[in-house]
C-alpha cells in the first residue's frame, strides 16, 4: 500500500470561539501519509486557532480530530498528538547546549533515574543521519548557537524523527534562509515523504515556494475550508488568492487606506548619505531603497540607521541629524522610525492594549507617557483607515490575527513627521492582501516625503515597491546598488544567494 493513501490525520466540522468571536466555523482537513501539504488561508483564516487546537494547545468547541497509526488503526486523541511536531520560523532550541543534547532533551521526561549518554547520543545521531549523515558525523557535539539557521531547522525535525512524530507541521519555514539552504529543506522533505512516509504540513504565504513543495493544499477562509485536499497544480495563483478572499493590487490602489499619509517633515535639500567602505548611497526624499541578502549585512545597516549599531560600521548624515544616533529614542525624536521584523518578540507589546501598541512611537516623540482623548481620537483614526478589526482598543494584540498585528506596527508611525522609516521584513507571515495594503501605505508615505528604508528576503517584492536596492551577500558584504530598471529577481539572487 503507498504512503498516500493511508491517513495520517482527518479533521471534520471543527468549531471554535473565544467569547463572541467565532473563529472556527466547522473546518474539515486531511492529511495523508507522504505528502507535503499547504495549509492556505488569509490573516485571520483560523489556520493558527486549527493548528493549537491539533496539537493540544487549545480546546475545541465542537468537531472530530481522528489521529491514525501507520497501519491504518484508529489512536486516541493524546496518543496522536505525541506523534506531531511542530517546527516554527522562529526556533524552539537552547542555544547553550549541543545539537545531540537538544535532540534528546525532550525524552527525559524524569529528573530521576541514569542518564545513558551513550544511548542518548547514538539516538541523535541516528535521527540525524536521516536528513544529513555528513551533519550527523561533524554536528552532534557543536553548540546550537553556533549553527546556521537552516542547520538549526534541520536539529528541529532531527528532534521531532526522534520521538516518533508522523505529521510535521512547518510555520513559514523559509523565511530566513539563502536559496540554497531553502532548497536543502525541501530535499529533505522530499525525502522524509516519499522514503519515511511522514506527512508534512507546509505553511506559507509565498507561491512561489507553494508550487516547488506542496503536492495537495487546502484553503481556509473565515474559519471554513474552502477547498479540502486539492491538487495544487489544479489551480491557478489567481485560483487560490479568488478562494482565500483577498483583495487584488487593483482594489488595493483604490482602497480606503488613501487619505493615510506620513506628515512632511522634509525640507527641498534633505539627501540621506549611507556610506562604508565598500559604498555609498545618497537617497532624496521619497525614496524607497531596498535592502537584500541574508541577516548580516541588512541588521548592520539598520542598526546604524536607528541608533542601535555597537560599532561604526557605517556613516549616516544628514540635514539636522547628529553624526550618530546614540539610541532607537534619539533617532525617534529626529524623525527615523523603525519597525522589527521580531513582530512577537520585539514588536508587539503583548501584555498592554491596542491602544497602548498603536501611540508607542507618538508617546516617545512627545515624550507623553498617559492616554488622553487625543490619544483615543487618533487610536480610533487609524484603527479604522488600517481596516484593523477589533473589538475595542482596549482589547489585547493576541485577539488579532499576525497580519493585523503587523498593521499596528505600521499604525505607530503613520501621521508622524517621520523623516525615514526603516523597515525590516515587514510583510513576513502575512496574506497576500494585507501585503498589497502595506504596500501602498508606505508608496504613500514615501509621497509626503519619507525616505524608506526596506528590507525584505522576497526578492519580488522588493521589484514591486522599491526605487533602488543594495544587496549583500552572505558573508554581509556589499554586493552592489541596483536601480530599478536594472532590477529583476535573478539579479539579485546572483548577488546575495538569496531565493530568487
């Protein structure tokens, strides 16, 4: 019998609300043995809400969850889940312990009782050698911390073989890594499918790698699927984007985000000079300058570009603006915003309201730390000009979906007198929609005159929204300056050994 046909997992008419706000309306998904399986939805689908609950995080309202063993039987709900591991872009490893020692880590269970190094050690090697031998023979005893991102994601499902997992859950895995290592991953999940029989769940928001790896997908859609365990090739990206509900570049330009603007804050002579050793950029107002490559040379201009950099690296002048900012808050208060690409870790203020995410950025400017009614005024505003859809603003950000939580990163500087607003990967793990939305907001801002700074591992978006672009390599180096007619995704693949 293939691997194909026999069930892994079946969902049927799963429901789930948190108070009055349905987010699971009766979802329906499978998954089989030996396929690589998109799970497609927009921001807010319910993909995140399905996949706890799968995994034991949340509690359903109402459905069945059927977990299967490689013989077709039937396991209860607890023994099924032992056998699902969900790896995530951003890693669940300890850095101070060895690749073997993160492996095995979850299998001691006790405190008490022998620890059998011998074994232990021989049993995450062996996981290993199913991805990689070379890996297994050279890796086991390195510290996770000094490993690559890719090779951290390969001790992850090295983890997960380890224990028995038979569905492998990937969130955006991609995200970070160079072309080259985003091929090596999917090698592996070639292989782990058709040689293991695992089934994996691939999760992203770009098509481009949804046609290189997933052979079946399913659509969620406001907390229904809209199409259960379809070919992918059976559809068009025209298809799938129709099915998710999202909103096309066209009705994006002419949508209700327009009257959102940055204040102009510029004056007729106020050139932004990036310079180091290798190069220089001079970028008039207005300007949007991507920035490409691996995390290396991209985090180093930016820290130097918000007052974060620990070495002079790079030289920023310009019009008013001291030789170096000190501080993220001093270059705040000169008119150079910042949005991380860390949404969950760095960005999102988890534990304090909407309110409080939204007017962080005007509280450090105006150096006003309590709300007022000019605070609630225009929370409100851009509330609704984001279309941000919320309950009330005083509600906290883990109610919104991580697409709209992106949006009240960009709220925070929207109506500012930003001078340059640098931006890292701020459509990572959001739909198609919400990403024309970001779009056009900052194509806006630049028109008031913002200098933007953004920098992006989608070479293609990069292509759509950018008037020049500086690329780095891998090692974080400069590899050049492209205008925009000289642009196209091959180019700077070449350059930064990125993705195309």
């Amino acid at each position: 019998m293939s691997h194909q046909s026999q069930p892994v997992l079946s969902v049927r008419g799963l429901t789930k609300s948190y108070g009055a706000t349905s987010v699971l309306k009766g979802v329906d998904f499978s998954v089989a043995r030996g396929e690589v399986h998109a799970l497609l939805g927009g921001n807010g689908a319910g993909k995140s809400t399905m996949i706890r609950i799968i995994t034991g995080l949340a509690a359903k309202d109402a459905g069945d969850i059927a977990f299967h063993d490689a013989a077709g039987n039937l396991l209860s709900e607890a023994d099924g889940r032992s056998k699902v591991a969900v790896v995530h872009q951003e890693l669940a490893l300890l850095p101070h312990l060895t690749v073997a020692e993160n492996i095995v880590l979850p299998q001691l269970t006790s405190g008490f009782g022998l620890f059998d190094r011998k074994r232990s050690w021989r049993l995450a090697h062996d996981a290993l050698c199913l991805i990689d031998p070379e890996f297994a023979d050279t890796s086991l005893h390195r510290l996770v911390g000094d490993l690559s991102l890719h090779q951290g994601q390969m001790v992850e499902i090295a983890r997960a073989l380890s224990f028995g997992a038979e569905l492998l859950l990937l969130d955006e895995p991609t995200g970070n890594l160079t072309s080259a290592e985003t091929q090596r991953l999917f090698d592996v999940l070639r292989r782990l499918t058709t040689e293991n029989g695992l089934a994996v769940v691939f999760v992203s928001h770009r098509m481009k790698e949804i046609r290189q790896i997933a052979n079946v997908c399913t659509i969620i859609r406001d907390g229904r699927t809209v199409v259960d365990c379809v070919a992918t090739e059976s559809l068009s990206d025209t298809a799938i984007v129709e099915k998710m509900g999202q909103i096309t570049a066209r009705q994006t330009e002419n949508g209700s985000v327009s009257h959102v603007t940055a204040k102009n804050a510029n004056t007729a002579d106020d050139t932004l000079v990036i310079r180091d050793a290798d190069m220089e950029v001079r970028l008039a107002p207005g300007t949007v300058l991507g920035v490409a490559g691996a995390p290396a040379g991209p985090l180093a201009l930016i820290s130097a570009l918000v007052g974060a950099a620990k070495a002079r690296r790079w030289m920023v002048a310009r019009s008013g603006w001291p030789e170096a900012f000190t501080s993220p808050r001093q270059a705040a208060r000169n008119g150079a915003g910042f949005i991380t690409g860390d949404r969950a870790h760095k960005g999102i203020l988890a534990n304090l309201p909407i309110i409080d995410n939204v007017m962080a950025s005007r509280r450090i400017v105006r150096g006003v730390w309590f709300t007022n009614s000019r605070e609630r005024t225009e929370c409100l505003d851009l509330v609704q000009s984001l279309k941000i859809k919320a309950a009330s603003i005083w509600d906290l950000p883990d109610t919104l979906s991580g697409g709209t939580q992106q949006k009240l990163l960009l709220a925070r500087w929207l109506g500012l007198p930003s001078r340059l607003l640098v931006l890292e990967e701020p459509t990572r793990g959001v739909d198609i929609g919400t990403k024309k939305e970001i779009y056009q907001l900052i194509r806006r801002m630049a028109a008031s005159g913002t200098i933007i700074v953004w920098w992006s591992t989608e070479n293609a978006e990069l292509l759509e929204v950018c008037d020049r672009v500086v690329a780095f390599d891998t090692e974080g180096r400069c590899a050049g300056v492209v205008d925009k007619q000289d642009l196209s995704e091959d180019a700077l693949a070449n350059m930064t050994g990125m993705a195309a």
